[in-house]
C-alpha cells in the first residue's frame, strides 16, 4: 500500500518537472522578445538591424530583472520595448500557471494508476476464466479428441470465483473503465504460454484429490505472485503504461497479495477492497496541499536556506537537495501533526535515493539548523499527541 514516504517522493518529482517546465517557460519567454525585435525579411523597407538589435538586448535585460525581482525599471519609455516586455512577462506567468495545475494534476493522476493497475491484475482471472470456456467451446466441435489437461477445474478455484463475483471489483472496474479489450492477444498469449504451461498449476488441476480451499489460494496466490508479476510480456506492458512502473509495481503487488490473503471460504460476494493507503482520503490531502504549498512559497523556502548556508552558495546546491529542503520546510510549517525529527528523518531517507551520496549529510545539517532556528522563534509550531515538547 501506499505510504507517505511514496506520497512524498511523487510530489518530489511533481515539483522537479515543474522546475523543469518554468526554465523552459523562461526561455520561451525569452524567443518571444528575440521575435519581435528580429528584422522583417518580408518587408519593403530597409532594415535598422542595430537599432532592433539594441531594443531586443533592453528588453531582454527589462524581462531577466522582473525575472530575478518581479519588477524592472518603469522608466523606460519606448513603447515597442515596453510592450514587448510586458508581452513576456504574461506569456511566461500564464505558461507557468498552466504547468502548475498540469503537473499537480499528473502527480495526481500517476498515483491514481497505481489502483487502476491493481484492478487489472485483479481482473485478469476473469479473462482466464474467458479463455477456459473459449477451449471448452473449441473442444465440443472437434471430432476428434485432443489429450490435454482439464482447465475446468481452475473455473471452479473458490477463490478466483470470489474476485471474478466480487460486486465492489465489478463497480469499481465499469466506474474506472477498465478493460483488457484491447490488449486480449497479451492475455491469450500468458493463459496459453505460461499458465497452460506451468508445472504447479498442472500439477494442481492433476491432484485426484478434491482441492480443500487452502489449495485454491495458494494456487490463486502463486498464479498473482510467480505468473503474473513475473511474465515478461505483461511487466513490458505495464512499463509502457506507466514509466515509473519499477517503482510502483511493489506497491501494486503488495495491494493485490494482500486481497487475496484476505479471501476466506466465508467471504460473499461484498468483500470492500483496499484503498490505496489506510485512510487515502487524509494522505490525498497531504500530497496536493505539500506540491501546493512548496511551489506556490518557493521563495520564501529558497530565502531560508539561503540563510542556512551562509558559508555554502545557493547557486552550487543540487536542484534535487533544493527541492527536498523546500520540500521539509513546507512540512514543517504546515502539517502541524507531523514531528519535526519525522520530517526529517523522511528527506535523509529519500535523500539517499534520489540525490549524491553526500547529500544525505548536507539535508541532515542544514534541516537540523533552521529546524532550530525555526523552533525557537516559534516559526514552527507543533500540536498532537506526543508533541507537547514542539519538537
């Protein structure tokens, strides 16, 4: 399931594409200005290239100072270069507004994936059971009988019988529109060449024995876990559906395990399924409110660590560290529940995986400082059950 350490390094990527996009939203800004002082090839008249060439270079540095201080010198009078500036500055604030609501919304979307992609895996027995019935059908025209191995014994799986009858899945699948329609080849392709072919689902349709309800969900267990979480046709699938799939799959699979884990033989057909996290609806909060709040008070969080590293020039800090540390101040700040050594602890962790091997150190020491600083100015104000120490 999802923890809020995965919900972090989601908003962590979400604010480093945004980072991303606002430089190129800057450059744009930038052509645009270039564009409308570049000469008319066009045009009848002689060219003043000097002269258009001095304006772009005024309006360039009008444009690159309210850049840096959101203001630039109202003393300038040429309208054309006025006009020009101003121009940018509205193609740059509307592309940079734009790119905060896409990527919010995308961070949002990737993690809503991960329970689509569990649906679909949860799914694929029913289209199993589709390819049983579609041989049975095959074989009853034949005139001659092919010696094969019974499938029909997998129809009758109690516990591949709850998920295929399970009403909330069954919701939840038409209310997602899921559907491995369009992709039948990649489930005909695993039933008739890895689970036609498995030796421990042959050897549990061959048992002359009536399977007992553990059997049916070991067997329902390992086609999830060894089959289907392993096939190389299907992961290729997933990849292509989701590029941080390796990092999401454990999370998907630990959903699905989990389900199945938790069928027994009473189970009707209401079993709730799980959610993304234990109470996704406060971790869904978190995520938008910490994506939010981080880029929208970027400067304020880039002033403080600015200060924090008096002897350390903003300029050579690894974007990924600058994010991270944005990142814990936001935290700190605003999620009055969580502890401070909590925060930080989680950005040392995500540290080690996401930025240089040093880094863990520099987040460490400059978190432990302004966490401090912040503290006793009463700047950070924690309240909760074990908080009473505002520490």
């Amino acid at each position: 399931m999802l923890n809020r350490r995965t919900l972090r390094i989601k908003a962590m990527q979400a604010i480093y594409a945004y980072n991303q996009a606002e430089g190129s939203d800057y450059l744009m800004a930038l052509d645009r200005i270039e564009e409308d002082f570049a000469p008319d090839l066009n045009s009848m008249e002689v060219q003043n290239k000097q002269l258009l060439e001095g304006k772009k270079q005024i309006a360039t540095l009008l444009f690159k100072e309210w850049y840096e201080t959101r203001k630039f010198d109202a003393e300038e009078t040429d309208k054309e270069i006025l006009d020009s500036v101003n121009s940018a500055i509205a193609f740059y604030q509307n592309q940079v507004k734009k790119d905060f609501k896409f990527f919010g919304n995308q961070m949002l979307n990737a993690v809503e994936t991960i329970y689509d992609h569990y649906l679909i895996i949860l799914k694929i027995t029913e289209e199993v059971l589709k390819q049983i019935e579609l041989d049975e059908v095959k074989k009853a025209s034949r005139y001659t009988v092919k010696k094969e191995q019974d499938f029909r014994r997998l129809t009758e799986n109690k516990v591949i019988q709850q998920l295929v009858n399970n009403k909330n899945l069954q919701q939840l699948i038409i209310r997602r529109n899921i559907s491995w329609e369009k992709e039948s080849d990649l489930i005909v392709q695993f039933y008739r060449t890895v689970l036609k072919q498995d030796e421990t689902v042959l050897a549990y349709l061959a048992s002359p024995e009536e399977q007992t309800f553990e059997a049916d969900k070991e067997i329902a267990k390992y086609i999830f876990k060894t089959l289907i979480f392993k096939d190389k046709n299907l992961q290729a699938w997933f990849e292509e559906q989701d590029l941080n799939w390796e990092e999401n799959k454990p999370i998907v699979k630990s959903l699905v395990m989990k389900t199945v884990k938790m069928i027994e033989e009473t189970t009707d057909e209401n079993l709730a399924l799980l959610d993304l996290s234990t109470n996704w609806e406060d971790d869904k909060a978190f995520f938008e409110e910490l994506y939010h709040k981080t880029v929208e008070e970027d400067e304020k969080y880039e002033a403080m660590i600015s200060a924090g590293v008096k002897n350390w020039d903003i300029e050579r800090v690894a974007i990924i560290d600058k994010i991270i540390l944005k990142m814990a101040l936001c935290e700190m700040h605003i999620f009055r529940s969580i502890p401070v050594k909590v925060t930080i602890n989680e950005y040392i962790e995500i540290s080690k995986l996401y930025s240089t091997p040093k880094s863990k150190q520099f987040i460490n020491g400059v978190l432990d400082k302004l966490a401090q600083d912040l503290t006793d100015s009463g700047a950070i104000r924690k309240s909760g059950r074990g908080l009473i120490d505002n520490k």
